[in-house]
C-alpha cells in the first residue's frame, strides 16, 4: 500500500501544462530575438548619424584650412565668387577644394566617398572601401562684407543627394544631414 502512495506523489507534468510552459518560453525567447535586433539597427543608425556629423565637420574644416591658406583674402573670395555653388573638398598631403565644373574637376564629378586608410575620400583607388556616404559643400561670399556661408551636406542613402523643399527639408529619416557655418572675414 505504501508503494502507490509514492507513485501517486511522483507523478509527471500533463501534456497541457508542457504546452503551456513551452509557449510560455517560446515568447520570451521570440521577444528577446525582436529587441535584440532592433538595437542592433538602432546601432547602426547611430553610428551613420555620427559618421555624417563627422564628415560635415570636416567639410567644414577643410574650407577654413582653404580660406587661412589662402594668399589673400580677395583670392579667397574670387575662387569661391566664382560658381560658389558646389564643391567637392578632399584631405591629402596637399590640400586641394575642387570646384564642380568640367574644367576645374580632374575627371568626373564625384561626390561620393571612399574609406582608403581610416580616411574619407573622393577618389577612388585600388585599396579603397565604396561607402554609402556623399558629401556637397555649397559656399557662398557676401559681396560687401566677404563673409562666406558654408553649407555641407551629407547623405547616406547610398545613391543621391534627397530632393529637398522648405516643407520637407534634409533630415535624419532622409539620411541626409547639413550643417550651416558662417566664416567672418
């Protein structure tokens, strides 16, 4: 008599209550997966955010670093005066801002960059690494008081630049970003 007792007390779990514990488990495996992954994006849309700042700053820095070097400040505002309105600015042992024409471009005109060595680049090379990242530097000089307006854009979207309007202006859910900087004179 005493053994079904023991038998009674030992008995296993039901196959309800298994179903029951597996989707309860299921859940919240399922649920961290979900989080998991959405931080992970998250990352990455944070990372693109603080690379296109970054590069913005730097457009901005190599067109002071052209406007110090500059032999005059009327040079400065004669090579900028002239189609002001878009250039492609690249870091190397000599510092060089391109203006966007034909005649002033050595080849096509690209605004997208390249990583070659831990730098963003225009120019493409053998070991360069094509980023979704393009950067536009429009600058424009008051007549009057040779002050220069910077405006560097930045987008990573991987194709173009977005179409812009008052309404609708550069932004993050575009991926673009722009930055506006005043050089006084």
């Amino acid at each position: 008599m005493k053994k079904d007792i023991n038998k009674k007390n030992k008995r296993g779990f039901s196959l309800i209550e298994v179903l029951i514990a597996l989707f309860i488990l299921s859940f919240g495996v399922s649920a961290v997966f979900v989080l998991m992954s959405s931080s992970i994006k998250d990352a990455q849309t944070s990372k693109n955010q603080t690379i296109a700042a970054q590069l913005a700053q730097e457009g901005i820095e190599l067109v002071k670093n052209f406007k110090d070097n500059a032999a005059t400040p009327a040079t400065f505002s004669t090579e900028l005066a002239i189609g002001g309105v878009d250039f492609r600015a690249d870091y190397s042992s000599t510092y060089v801002l391109f203006k966007q024409s034909p005649t002033s471009f050595p080849g096509p005109v690209n605004k997208k960059l390249y990583l070659d060595s831990g730098f963003y680049t225009h120019t493409a090379s053998s070991t360069s690494t094509d980023t979704k990242f393009l950067r536009k530097i429009a600058v424009s000089v008051d007549a009057v008081s040779k002050n220069a307006t910077i405006t560097v854009t930045i987008s990573w979207n991987g194709t173009d630049f977005p179409a812009e309007t008052a309404a609708d202006p550069c932004n993050i859910t575009k991926k673009c970003l722009k930055i506006v900087s005043i050089l006084t004179n």
